[in-house]
C-alpha cells in the first residue's frame, strides 16, 4: 500500500496507511518526539492534539491509538508532572479547597472538558468538588488516564485531574477495610524508596529483583 506523509510539530515523515502515530514514529526512528507508556489507551502518556488537512475539526487524541491519516499534522502536549498531594480520611469540600486553593479559581471557561480525550465532564466536575459531591466525582474520573490536559488547557490553573484523583485516593482512603497498620504502611514506605533510588540502572535492577522475589 501506498506510503502517506503526516506532520510531527513541523516535520514531515512517511507513514503506513492503518500504523497508529506513535507506531509512524517508532518506524522513522523518532520515538522520543512523543511520550508513551503502556502503548495501549490507558496511561495517557502519548496524548498528542491533531489537525486535519481537509479541515475537519482537530482536537486530542492518544498518540498509540490514532491511526494515521493523509496530511495529518501532530503536536505534541508535554505535560509537567506535578507533586502528589497526600489524600486524607473523609474528605470534605473545605478540606479541598485549604489543599486546592485553586478549585475556587475555576472560570467555566469548558476548555478542560473540551480538551479531555476521554469525554469526562471535567467542567461540572470541578463544580461538584466546590459543592464536596465527591462520591459523584469519584465517578467522573473513573476513566481518567491522566494525561494532564484539563491542567495543561486551564488557564486559571485549576488542577482538575490533581484534585479528581485526590479524592478518589481519599474516598478509597477513608474505606475502614483499607486502612492499614503503621507497620505495614512503614514497610511499604520502606520498599518504595529501595525502588526510587535516583540511579536510573540501579532503579531498573532493583524493580526487576524485586519483580522476582517478591521483596527487596
Ligand atoms: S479549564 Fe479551568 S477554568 Fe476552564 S472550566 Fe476547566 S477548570 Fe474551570
Ligand atoms: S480528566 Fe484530565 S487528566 Fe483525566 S483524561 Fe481527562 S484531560 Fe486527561
Ligand atoms: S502510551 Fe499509554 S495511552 Fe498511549
């Protein structure tokens, strides 16, 4: 079959008809002009934004997933990682907002739930963490892969993602079954920084032993 050209932030390269983005780019050995993770839809790591020559509307699309098309120009969204914020046992909304100051920041401008490749209502979400509907929340970012979009879109500085997977992590937190004994909460302490060790080699031998044995 008949090679196509698309477009990576500019630059054009040959493609297979059917190969997803992020296989065009393994192919002309430019893996690294996109982030990926699981190359599978779920982790939202290769989330890229799209343009169509023939003028059909653009948007985000999951780089692993989207088949390339004629002429299709593709750019990357890099998304800075940002610092965990520790969850907490029953959340409310004010514990949100001292935690969040930016929830309050929220415009309704929509760009978040525009710019959301998995068509969750990360707008009205925001609205329902203002009010503390957090089981409805919850709910709302189930699908979420956290690529960071709704963050990187926000002008206000929002966070949506941050705060959606806050309060899941303390929804899930806050379940009496799951709270574990300071004994076993230091042990994984204790294993988890075993793992990040900041030698990349190192981090990678010491994730396969521990892959292996069950323990460091
Ligand atoms: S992009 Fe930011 S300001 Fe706009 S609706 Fe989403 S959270 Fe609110
Ligand atoms: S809610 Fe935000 S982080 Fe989650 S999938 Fe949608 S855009 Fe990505
Ligand atoms: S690499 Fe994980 S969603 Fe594409």
């Amino acid at each position: 079959m008949k090679n196509i050209e698309i477009k990576i932030a500019g630059k054009p390269i040959s493609a297979q008809p059917g190969e997803t983005i992020v296989h065009a780019l393994w192919a002309v050995g430019m893996a690294e002009s996109v982030q990926t993770g699981c190359a599978g839809g779920v982790c939202g790591a290769c989330t890229v934004t799209v343009r169509y020559a023939d003028g059909k509307p653009g948007g985000t699309e999951l780089a692993c997933m989207k088949p390339v098309e004629e002429g299709m120009e593709v750019f990357p969204c890099p998304v800075e990682p940002d610092k965990a914020v520790e969850p907490v046992i029953n959340p409310d909304a004010l514990t949100l907002q001292s935690v969040f100051p930016t929830v309050n920041r929220c415009t309704k401008c929509g760009s978040c739930t525009t710019a959301c490749p998995m068509s969750i209502p990360v707008m009205d979400s925001v609205m329902r963490m203002q009010q503390g509907d957090f089981d409805a929340v919850a709910e709302d970012f189930t699908t979420c892969i956290h690529c960071g979009l709704c963050r990187f879109v926000c002008e206000d500085k929002v966070k949506p993602h941050n705060m959606g997977l806050w309060v899941r992590r303390s929804l899930g937190k806050s379940q009496p079954e799951l709270q574990m004994a300071d004994e076993d909460l230091n042990l994984i302490e204790k294993e988890w920084q075993h793992l990040m060790t900041d030698d990349k080699q190192e981090r990678i031998q010491r994730a396969k032993t521990f892959r292996e044995k069950g323990s460091q």
